[in-house]
C-alpha cells in the first residue's frame, strides 16, 4: 500500500513538472525544479550508493522528458550525493529511525534547513549546466533565486498540508 502511494506520489510530481512547471513563464526568469519533491521525501533507510542510483534514474527520466543533456542527472545525483551528510546534521538520530523524512516525522526546522539547501542546490546545478557561461550572471543567480524560492514554497505548502 505505501510503495503504491509512493509511486503515484512521484507519477503526480513529475507530470506537474512536465506539463506545468516547465511551461511557466515569468520573463524567463522561473522554472520551479518541483519534481525534486520526489527526492528529498525519499526514504532513509537505503544505502548512499542506492539513492544515487534512483537519484540518476530520476534525472536521467527528466533528461529525457525535459530534452535536456544530462543536466537533470548531475543536478539530482548531487542531490542525492548530499543528502544523507545532510540528514546527519539536520536530523536526530531518533528522527532517522521513521525512515522517512516529512514535516510529520522530523521537525519543522530541521526539515526547512534541509530542504532549502538541496532545492538551491539543485537549482543553482540546474542553472549554472544550463547557461553554460558565465555573461549573464546576474541573470542567472536571479533565475536561481526567483525559481528555488518558488520551488522550496510549493515544496513547504504540499508537506504542510499532507501533515495536517
């Protein structure tokens, strides 16, 4: 019953972000990494080597949805790459045992300061891939901030409201 949940969870996320979040425009400057979700709500209890591999299958996935050349892939294996040194930080050691991370299972705090580090993480991979240079560079550290603040907002407000 969870692993059907889980799936649909990520089937709903990735949709959004192809038919959606993709496709919003503000001047250019916003595209919302929201499929991200997936990856951050992923459960604990797997070893480091497995969470880059599901974190490369779901960036190479987007690659190919996204018609991007690997940049999905890199962004969500760093991701993937930092997130369990990350848990260890922001997340004690009773939290851990859940072996899921939400706002339901550890504290509201430490689930903020995770989840804004991996979005603008992520985004900054994103973006940087991207652009590919570096003229523009105001513009594209303006991208990272409007697009991560959106993504991290969406992200906050859908664990907010599952927990309720």
């Amino acid at each position: 019953m969870k692993q059907t949940k889980v799936i649909i969870q990520w089937f709903i996320a990735i949709v959004l972000q192809v038919l959606l979040f993709n496709n919003l425009q503000l001047w250019g400057l916003c595209q919302p990494q929201v499929y991200l979700l997936c990856l951050l709500m992923f459960p604990i209890t797997l070893p480091r080597w497995a969470d880059m591999l599901i974190g490369m299958a779901l960036g190479f996935f987007m690659d190919i949805l996204c018609n991007s050349i690997g940049v999905h892939t890199m962004a969500c294996i760093l991701v993937m790459f930092i997130r369990q040194p990350l848990l260890a930080t922001f997340v004690q050691e009773h939290e851990r045992l859940t072996g899921e991370i939400s706002t339901q299972t550890v504290s509201m705090d430490a689930f903020i300061k995770y989840s804004i580090i991996l979005v603008f993480l992520h985004q900054i991979c994103i973006s940087f891939l991207s652009a590919w240079t570096f003229h523009h560079f105001a513009m594209t550290v303006l991208q990272i901030l409007i697009s991560a603040t959106i993504a991290e907002g969406i992200i906050l407000g859908y664990n907010i409201i599952r927990s309720r």
